[in-house]
C-alpha cells in the first residue's frame, strides 16, 4: 500500500505537470505521513543528499559555463566550427553538431547548450534554407553531446552516489560522447546530400586560423579543466574554481563579453540553476531512501535476474528501462532513484561499474530529446516556433543514430574504459 501511494502521488504528479522535483518531495511526504514516520527525517535526508563534497563542482561548472557563455563564447565557437566544416554539403548542420561538440566542455549541461546553440544556429539554417523543423530536431539532438563530453554534471552525480572517481568518469564518456557526435554528423550529412541542402564555398586557412584564434580561450577552458582533473594536483571541485577564475577573466578582459558589474546578475542565474539542481538531488534521495527502506532495490534485481541471467540480455532491459524513463523523468532524479539497484543487477552479471554508469548517462541523455517530453526537444520547437509534431518526425533519424551508438557503448566496454584505464590505470 505505501509503495503503490508513493509511484501513484509520483505519477499523478507528474501527470498534471507538476516540476520533477516538487513532485518527488510531495510524493515522498504522503509515504511519510501514510507510515506514520516524524518529518524531521525529510529534512535529514534532504541534507544528507546535497552534504557531498564533490557536489560542489556543479555550481562551479555552472558559473563558469554561464560567464563564458555571456563573454561573447557561442558566436566564436561556431564561427570555428563552421570554417572547418561549413564547406561541406549540409554544412551548417554539421556545424551545429560540431559546436554542440566543443561547447560541450564549457557547460556540461544539455539544456544550456540547447538554448545557447539554438538561439544562434536555429534562425541562422533557416535562413539559409533549412526547414526550420529539421533545425529544431538537429540541435536538440545534438545539444545531448554536452553531458556525455567532459565536463559533465550527470557524471558528477554520478560519482557523488556511488565513490567513483569523478575523472575516471568523465573520461570514461569522452570517447561515446565523439561517437554520438560523428554519429549525428553522419546521419546529418546523409540528409542533406539527399534533400540537397546548401553548403557553402571552403573559406580558406586565413578563416580557419583566425576562427581559431578567435575561440582560442574558449576551446582552452575545456583543456584547461581536463588536465587539472587528470593532473591529480586539483579536485574535480578546485578544477570548477579555477574555471570560474579563468571564465570571469577571459569573459570580461578577453572577450570584453560583459562589464564587471554585470558578474553579480551572470552569478545570481547560475545560482539558481544550482540551487534547482540541488533541491532535485535532496529530493530524490529522500524518495531513495524510502526505496531502499522497502527494499525495492533488491525487488527489482530479484525481477530481472528471474527474467534472465544472461550478461547481454540483461544489460538490453536496463536499456530499456532506462531510454522509457528517460523520456518522462529528469536525469537527475532518474540517476538518484535507479542508478543503485540496476547497478546492483549489472555487477551481479559482470558488468564494469564505470562501464554501465556510461551507458546509463548516454540512455537518460538520448531521453533527453526523445518524444514525448524531452527537454531539449521543447526548448528547439519553441526557438524554431514549429509544432512539437514537425520536430518528432525530423528527430527520427538521429535517434537511430543515436541508439547505434548506445549499442556499441553498451556492448562494447572498451569504448568506455579504455581512455580511464590508459589514463588511471584498471
């Protein structure tokens, strides 16, 4: 009874739309007051959840993404992308997909790099002559790059629940994150040869050098952030600092994007895009621990084990699982609320722990643009201003792209632990 009230006030909840997060804290409170348990522990827990120290590197990252982002850093970065790859057929969406890809390491969020991206490439392929749906689709499919590329806030998260290491997981998705990517680039470039979409004249190395010295403190954070990370001198937490350090200084003496007095409103957003984060996370860990209170996590290990044992059919229904919650639930609270009990089902048939945390982030990220309520998805319809229905159609294409991709990363582990294990060691 208490398990069918709490799943049941969840889904009603989310049902007439009530924000992921409230809706985890509502329905964890009617479990509470059903089971009679003092509401103290709702806080307990709450705190309990966000009390992490690696935690601390999503507001950084979020700053520093922010401030780069309000320095003037999305015209240069596709201005760099398009000088290397706007010569070819369908150019401007190879572009998009290629500045997805860079600016990946700015912001490590999808929806940021998907409103960022989109105000810019949306309007600019349409009035090249790209319908304006096929714009929509192709930037909401490519803005999921950003979280699989480092740096990334689900993989954060990821490390905070189960005592990763942060940088063994964020290079574990640098490599997936390339192939969804080139996967995109393909499927893109496929397309627009058969519907004959423009490309434009190869404008020469003087563009190409000056584009890149143009996105050169840019394109330096994200090497900035890997090899502190890498180096092991820094945390992944002081690595968020110092980005913040360097965003403010390239943004408002290099770029000249924004004067100093703007800092405290670029500061107050990022703020808040933090704190929503992290009330998500204090919220999912209360309705965690009611779930591992009533032992659901061992429930659903016992339920797929009894389907089967096999190593890949399992990690085919983890698939599954996880690409249909992806498309309702928030990544965030997704991971809190799931990550622990399929990983406990992965482990159990021999799957690499850093191996299966790649291939659950890459579903919840391909969840992120995948009908019917991707994010992303949402925030492209509205910039293109196209019915949802249009953007649906175009996506299709790059979701099968995207879960060629999936299958490799999922059944081939090497393109998740080679880079970790080469760097780190096994």
């Amino acid at each position: 009874m208490g398990i069918a009230l709490l799943f049941g006030s969840f889904l009603l909840c989310l049902l007439i739309g009530v924000p992921v997060a409230i809706a985890l804290g509502l329905s964890s409170l009617s479990y509470i007051l059903w089971a009679d348990i003092p509401l103290v522990i709702i806080p307990q827990k709450m705190y309990a959840g966000i009390d992490v120290f690696v935690l601390l590197c999503i507001p950084g990252f979020i700053i520093a993404g922010n401030l780069m982002n309000g320095g003037g850093i999305t015209p240069r970065i596709i201005r760099f992308a398009n000088a290397l790859v706007g010569g070819i057929r369908g150019g401007l969406g190879l572009t998009n997909i290629m500045g997805s890809m860079i600016f990946a390491g700015v912001s490590g969020t999808a929806v940021a790099e998907a409103a960022s991206i989109g105000a810019v490439m949306i309007p600019g392929m349409q009035r090249a002559g790209y319908p304006p749906a096929f714009a929509a689709a192709l930037t909401s499919s490519a803005s999921t790059v950003g979280p699989i590329i480092p740096p990334s806030v689900p993989m954060i998260i990821v490390g905070a629940l189960t005592g990763i290491s942060v940088g063994r997981m964020f290079m574990a998705g640098a490599v997936p994150g390339l192939l969804l990517g080139v996967g995109m680039m393909v499927g893109c470039y496929v397309i627009s040869v058969r519907r004959g979409y423009p490309h434009q004249p190869w404008q020469g190395w003087r563009e190409l050098l000056k584009a890149f010295s143009g996105s050169f403190w840019a394109l330096t954070m994200t090497v900035l952030i890997i090899v502190g990370i890498l180096s092991g001198d820094v945390t992944p937490t002081e690595t968020a600092i110092v980005a913040v350090a360097y965003a403010l200084a390239v943004g408002a003496f290099v770029y000249r994007g924004f004067p100093i007095a703007d800092v405290p409103r670029l500061v107050i957003d990022s703020t808040i895009g933090s704190a929503a984060i992290l009330v998500l996370v204090g919220f999912a860990n209360v309705f965690g621990w009611i779930l591992a209170s009533e032992e659901i996590p061992q429930k659903i290990a016992a339920a797929v084990l009894a389907i089967t044992t096999n190593k890949y059919l399992v990690i085919l229904l983890i698939n599954i699982l996880l690409l249909c919650v992806g498309m309702f639930m928030e990544t965030i609270a997704a991971l809190i609320i799931l990550f622990a009990p399929l990983l406990a089902v992965a482990q159990s048939v021999g799957v690499d722990p850093v191996h299966f945390a790649t291939f659950a982030v890459l579903n919840l990220m391909i969840g992120l643009s995948t009908p019917p309520v991707g994010v992303c998805m949402f925030v492209c319809a509205n910039i293109a201003r196209v019915p949802l229905s249009a953007v649906i159609r175009e996506l299709m294409p790059f979701l099968l792209m995207n879960g060629i991709v999936l299958l490799l990363v999922s059944y081939v582990p090497a393109f998740s632990l080679w880079l970790p294990n080469l760097i780190f060691g096994k």
